[in-house]
C-alpha cells in the first residue's frame, strides 16, 4: 500500500508502512561507535516529515541517495520529541515507472481551460488602449500561455500545484474588481492589469518535475524582479505607451508584497499598489491556510500542527469543500 506522509501522522507508534517519497533532503551521519546511519526528510503533496534509516546493512553504498529521488520505503512509525519521526528498515530508489507522480504533485482544483477562458474575458474589459495591448502581448503568445497555465504560485505556502498561478491570478483580479467598485478613485484598468501581471515572473521562478523546485535564476533574481523586467521588455515594443503609465504600473508589481520584511523592494505609495498588495496577501493567505488544512486533515475536522510559515496551527471544523472539482 503506497501511504501518504499526512497518513504516517496520524498512525499509532510501531504500525508498519510503506510507499513512494521524494527525498527533500539527506544526510549521512554516524552513530557514536561510528557507524553510518541515514537521516532524510521525505515528501509528498500531503507534506513532509523527518525519517531514519537506523541501521542500513553494513554493505549498503549510502552516497547513492540524493535531494530529487524518489524511494520506495518501509518502516514503523516512531515519535522523537513529540513529532513523528519513522524508522526505515528498507530503502531503495525507484523507478520512474513505478509511482505515479500525482502522488507528489497536484493540479488547481478547478478547470485551467475555464479558468484561462475567465483571464481573457478580463483582459478584452480592458478600456485603456496600451494596458490592453500589453496584456494581449502576453495571453496571445503561445508558448508564454503555455508556461503560464502549467506554473504554480508557490512551491509549499499557496497555491503550490499546477495551474496555481492561474488560479491565485485569478483570485487576486477578483479580490481588485470588488475593491475597485467600492473606491471610485482607483484606476481600475491599471490595478486589473497589475493584478494580471504581478506574478508573471513566477513562470520562470519554478519549475516542475516530480515536485516544484525554485529555478537557479528564480533564487537569485526573484519573481518580482523577473516579473517587471518581462513587463518592460513588451511595454518596449509598443509605440506611445505612456511614461507615468509603465512607472504606476512597475511600482505596483515592485510592492505587491507590500513590507520589506516580506520581500518587497518598496512598500505601495499609490491607490492602486495599496490595493493589489493587500489582494495578494489575502488571496495567497487564505489559500494557504486550506491548503495547509486539506494536507493535514485530510476530510477530517480538528487542529492543524504548526504552520511553518505562518506560525500557527489552524482550527478547522467547516466543511470541506474548496471549489468545484474539475
């Protein structure tokens, strides 16, 4: 039976299991009478969790094992210091062949042909002229859509799947369209375009395989970097698009992370920077608080463990339903 790491959590101390992990990180260490022992932390779509090959026989190669295999394991479920931390009896590296890699990595719940098909129902709204151009610069050109529909929005925190940054996209535009009604000063064409465009970067920020890994590129420019580069190279090659324009519209994507605790490069000094910050921090919070809840509790009800990320556990006791499943 191939278990899931949220299924380990939740077994008593000694049962037995087996199944298909990522491995995210290894080490090889010593005992005090000096024999190797093998320390990992394996992965799946349902989390991640510390595990030990205690006693690998004494002709095992343990260098073979490497961050990105996936092993098949079996071991017992123990407990060190109140966390879970199994004990393997049996390791090997499997074969492509032999898991399916949906067990590692999910899809946006809903739809990504509706879902693009709801993008560019936005973009044709559009009134203003070059915002408009700009953003069908991008979701008319094939091989960028191509990307942009297969990327997540995140690696662990939200929206880690594919089609995530789709959808978060898509959250964050309609978070902006209902804020946008409410304050009539708002340039709504500029803070829907930023909304659009914000993340576009993350294209080339991730990539997929087994699982999601941060690009080398990703880890030292960053998304938002990326994301107004891309957005300068198209505005380039439009005839007249305004100064003040492309500046209001590279100072939201700039401080859509709205502290510089959290990454931003500036904080938002306009009406329409303001409101595509907070519109990303809600869409990305909310969606990682489920999707930490759905990792951890599966369809039961109760106490998430602490969220690395955001600091807590989560009380959950609603019912489970997080969209429409495609």
């Amino acid at each position: 039976m191939d278990t899931y790491i949220r299924e380990i959590c939740s077994l008593p101390v000694g049962t037995e299991f087996e199944g298909f992990f990522f491995i995210e990180h290894v080490e090889i260490k010593k005992h005090r009478t000096g024999e190797p022992y093998l320390k990992l932390i394996l992965s799946d779509k349902t989390g991640t969790i510390p595990a030990l090959w205690w006693k690998p026989p004494k002709d095992a190669d343990l260098t073979i094992f490497q961050r990105g295999d996936v092993v098949f394991v079996v071991g017992h479920v123990e407990h060190f210091q109140q966390s879970v931390q199994p004990k393997l009896k049996e390791i090997r590296k499997a074969d492509s062949k032999e898991f399916d890699s949906k067990k590692f990595i999910s899809e946006s719940r809903f739809s990504i042909e509706e879902q693009f098909n709801s993008l560019l129902e936005v973009i044709d709204s559009i009134e203003n002229p070059f915002l408009k151009k700009l953003l069908e610069n991008f979701f008319y050109d094939d091989s960028f859509v191509k990307k942009f529909l297969k990327a997540p929005a995140g690696k662990t925190i939200h929206h880690a799947c594919i089609g995530g940054l789709l959808e978060h996209t898509l959250g964050v535009v309609e978070i902006c369209e209902t804020v946008a009604k409410r304050f009539k000063s708002i340039d709504r064409d500029l803070l829907i375009c930023a909304a659009i465009l914000h993340d576009i970067g993350k294209v080339y920020e991730y990539e997929i395989d087994v699982t999601i890994s941060r690009t080398t590129e990703g880890i030292l420019l960053g998304h938002l970097y990326m994301s107004c580069e891309m957005v300068t190279k198209k505005i380039d090659e439009i005839e007249g698009f305004p100064h003040d324009l492309k500046v209001k519209l590279l100072h939201c994507i700039l401080s859509h992370h709205g502290e510089y605790e959290h990454g931003s490069p500036k904080k938002p000094k306009t009406l329409e920077a303001v409101t595509l910050a907070y519109a990303d921090a809600l869409d990305s919070r909310v969606k990682g608080f489920e999707e930490h809840i759905e990792r951890e509790l599966g369809t039961n009800k109760g106490w998430t463990r602490r969220h690395f990320a955001f600091e807590v556990p989560i009380f959950f006791d609603g019912n489970f339903n997080y969209g429409e499943e495609k």
